[in-house]
C-alpha cells in the first residue's frame, strides 16, 4: 500500500512549525496528501482544468487572493466549484491572507481542506516541498553501524559481533564522529543520494560486548555525535576465508545497492591484529581523493601499463640493432 499523509496528522503536529491554522471545518481534514508535489493552482483558477494537477497540495500565494477578489460573484462560484470537483487533498493561503468565504464554503461542502499560514508564499512552497519529500521519501534499516570519518559517511556492514561497534568507537576516539550503532535508518533523498540516521529511543548510544551500553554523546561530547548522515561508502567486513578472493589492487570498484542508489563498496577481511580503525580512516581519505580525480590504483595500473609498453619497444630496437 503506497504511503498517505493524513492532512488531520500534518495540521496537528506541524502546526507550531509552519503557523497553520484552519479555515474550514475540522470534518475536512480528513483527506489524505498521497504525494510530496507541491503547486500553485495556475489556470484552474480561471477555468481551464485541461491539465490541472489535482493530486497536489495547492498553495495561494497573494496573486491568487488577489485575482480571486476581482472576480464577479459568478464567475468565482463557477471557477471555484469546477476546481473543488476534482480530488485535492490540501489548499494552503499564504502570508497570512483570508480565502474568500465562497471558498471556504466550497470546501467545506466538498470536504476539502483549507489551512492558512503565515509565512511567505516561496518561503512556505519550500518548506513544505521538503516535508513532503521527507516524509514520502522511500526507506529502509539496515543493521550496521553509520560513521563520519573525514567528512565522509562510511556505513559499516557485517555479521553480528564482527567488531562494528567496535571499529567505530575506536574512530570517535580518535576524533571522528557517531551518527548511529546497530539499526541504521535509510531515507533516499533526491534521485542519487541516501541519509542515514539512528532512532530516537536509541540516540547515540552503542552496545560493545563484554562492556554494555555506551553514551557516546556524555562520555566524548557533541563534537563526537551528529544526528544524520549521508552514506557514501558501505564497509563490509567480514571474517578472513581462505578460499575467497579479495581485492588487492582497486581496480574492481565494488558496488552494492540500497533503495536503488549504487554506492562504493569495500569488502575488509577481518584477521588478528588488523588495524582496521586506520583502515578506515585510509577508506575515507582514498574516497576524496577520488573525488578529486585522483585514483591511486587506476594511475599505478597506467604508468605500470606505460612501463611495460616502453620496455616492450627497446626489446624490439635490441632485437632489430645490428651485431
């Protein structure tokens, strides 16, 4: 079932944070926002309906109001109604402006709702718009643990008791940060790009075996903690297996996938005595400089490619040199 947002749930708890009130009665609120598009009502209001988007939270701003007012009795009721026949789930009056009772009558007889705020119509079309893209933002948890290492957020993946926490509390540590331990939520933001984040109730606490439960934020302070992160590397580490092949030069470029976003991956075998904290940090340092255009193991791999082309071409001149 595709996710709704009752209007009843946004009015009530965002109310304070976007200065909402309602205009028309509370039986309205009942509608649902099914999507995080956000418009303004455009030509409907002048009757042309032919490719209204009517599946939007529609915001009036003080030009709307103000063509409003300037409509006859007639045609305001008119356009009015043939826009209150189509499904909309939420109207919003900007900039602390007054709808006309004709639309409040309207929409409490269709059953939509209008609200009304006071802050500006552009600053509130934003706003909103990144409510909206929150809230509908497909998600996930993943169990992990999620670290700010140099700037960049390494998601640390792994079987249990493989030494995440661990590997992380030892990077706070040394200066890094804690964005969360065990259960990471995942939110897509925008087509290419995922923010993770830990729960509430778990805060920034971490569980490391043989010791308990940690307050990161009270033993090391704010400046070891942030609230959300975006990902860009994934961290797998699992135990050292023999048989299995691992990368040794780079030029693999793992890839995993979450929530349909491709993200780097590297795979860390786990041996006694691996420094994987220093590791890490090389993992976050390695992924700037990509960044930057620099790739380590592709350049090796060019000037190794050239050095062999070069000692190929003086083997042929010797070969070819008369005795």
């Amino acid at each position: 079932m595709s996710k709704v947002l009752k209007v009843a749930d946004f009015y009530n708890r965002q109310k304070q944070k976007f200065s909402l009130r309602l205009f028309t009665k509370k039986h309205t609120l009942e509608s649902e926002i099914i999507n995080n598009e956000v418009s303004r009502p455009g030509l409907v209001l002048a009757g042309f309906t032919g490719r209204f988007a009517f599946d939007r939270t529609l915001v009036f701003g003080e030009t709307e109001v103000a063509y409003m007012e300037r409509l006859t009795k007639e045609k305001l009721e008119l356009y009015l109604e043939k826009m209150a026949s189509f499904d909309i789930p939420c109207m919003v009056i900007s900039k602390g402006l007054r709808p006309p009772k004709m639309l409040i009558e309207i929409a409490n007889r269709r059953g939509l709702p209008v609200l009304g705020t006071k802050i500006g119509t552009q600053d509130f079309h934003r706003k909103l718009a990144a409510y909206l893209e929150n809230y509908f933002a497909p998600r996930t948890f993943v169990h992990g643990t999620l670290a700010d290492v140099y700037g960049v957020g390494l998601l640390y993946i792994g079987p249990s008791s493989i030494g995440k926490s661990e590997c992380v509390l030892d990077l706070v540590e040394r200066g890094h940060r804690l964005v969360c331990d065990d259960v990471v939520h995942i939110i897509a933001v925008g087509e290419n790009t995922l923010v993770g984040m830990g729960s509430e109730r778990l805060s920034h606490h971490m569980e490391i075996r043989g010791l308990g439960i940690i307050d990161i934020f009270r033993l090391f302070g704010i400046r070891a903690v942030r609230t959300r992160k975006r990902i860009e590397v994934v961290v797998r580490l699992e135990r050292w297996d023999e048989t299995s092949e691992y990368d040794r030069t780079g030029l693999e470029g793992r890839k995993t996938e979450i929530l349909g976003v491709e993200l780097p991956l590297v795979i860390v075998p786990i041996v006694p005595g691996k420094n994987i904290t220093v590791i890490s940090e090389v993992i976050a340092m390695n992924y700037l400089l990509k960044l930057m255009g620099h790739h380590a193991a592709e350049e090796f791999n060019r000037r190794l490619l050239e050095q062999m082309k070069l000692d190929s071409y003086i083997d042929e001149l010797n070969e070819t040199k008369p005795e």
